[in-house]
C-alpha cells in the first residue's frame, strides 16, 4: 500500500516577536594566550579558578567578545563547568573514585610490564590509570562564551579544574579570542 507522509509546514515567528540579540560584534579580531599555575591537593581535588579568569578579563579590553578556551595539557587533570558549592564538590570526588576506583588492576599500573621509554624513573611512575580514566570522563578543555569582556555564564556555574592525580604542580591553558 501507499504510504503518504504529510509535511506540516511550521509557521516562521514574525521578526517583531524576536528576541533580539544581546550582542553583535564586529571590529578588530583579538587573541591573547597565557597558562594559569594551580597547586593540588592530594588524591583528587576540585579548584574553582573563575575568578582567576575574571581577573584575566578585566585586563582585556572592555569591548571583547568570543570565546575563551580552558585546555589542560595534563593527562590527569580535567576542565569542566559545575557549581562549586563544597557538598557537590565532596559528591563529585566520591562519584568519580566510584567511576573508576583506584584500587581495581588496571594494565597501565603495571609498570614493570610497561615500555621504559619515556619514563623518567620506572621506581617512581605513578599508577595512576584510575586518575587518567576520570580524567578522560570529564574532559581536557572547556570553551565558554565572552560577551563585552566578562564570562557568559550561569549564576552558580563555576570553571573548575579537576585534579585526579595530585599533589602536583600544574598549569591550565587560555586562550580568549574575538572582536573588539
């Protein structure tokens, strides 16, 4: 048998009940790239560094907007957008050493079994697959829209820096980028 299918069409809304932009931009095109240094806490810890790219922003012309970009060049340390409230960063530490435990053999913390090459010293190489993992999960980079020089975010969204592997001293990397 024949089947027909029927195409609604959808009516356009009328240009008058737009809302319209909040921001139109056009100029001259801006970069600026820089590392902001982050000491960790032991085991897995959580670092709220908003307010270090608010900083970053207000030296920045007024006008910019873009994106700003957050990249961790760690493979243990990840980058993502929560609320930093210090009950959900306790549960997100307790969900991601459930996501993957560090007690469970995983192949990369064999490192008698692993390739020398590239390790400073086998006596000292972390196992810390369950770290990589969890890392991995959340994510290496975050990118989160500028809009006339300050962060387009929600009220209790916050940028935050996951640790899965700490104490160490890391960096993450910014990069901000639009017209001005």
């Amino acid at each position: 048998s024949d089947r027909k299918t029927e195409i609604k069409a959808v009516k356009a809304a009328d240009p008058a009940d737009a809302t319209p932009a909040s921001h139109t931009t056009s100029g001259t095109f801006f970069t600026h790239h820089t590392s902001l240094p982050l000491s960790t806490q032991p085991s897995i810890s959580l670092h709220d560094i908003t307010p270090a790219l608010k900083g970053l922003l207000a030296t920045l012309p007024a006008t910019l907007s873009g994106t700003l970009t957050v990249t961790s060049p760690h493979t243990t340390l990840a980058i993502t957008l929560t609320e930093s409230e210090p009950r959900l960063v306790d549960d997100i530490r307790v969900f991601l050493r459930r996501l993957a435990p560090p007690e469970l053999p995983y192949l990369h913390n064999d490192i008698h079994l692993r390739d020398p090459e590239g390790m400073e010293d086998p006596a000292t190489e972390p196992r810390n697959a369950a770290a990589h993992l969890g890392a991995m999960v959340v994510g290496a980079s975050l990118v989160v829209p500028v809009v006339e020089g300050r962060l387009a975010v929600g009220k209790w969204q916050s940028v935050v820096a996951v640790d899965l592997d700490g104490p160490r001293e890391r960096k993450v990397c910014v990069t901000v980028m639009g017209a001005v």
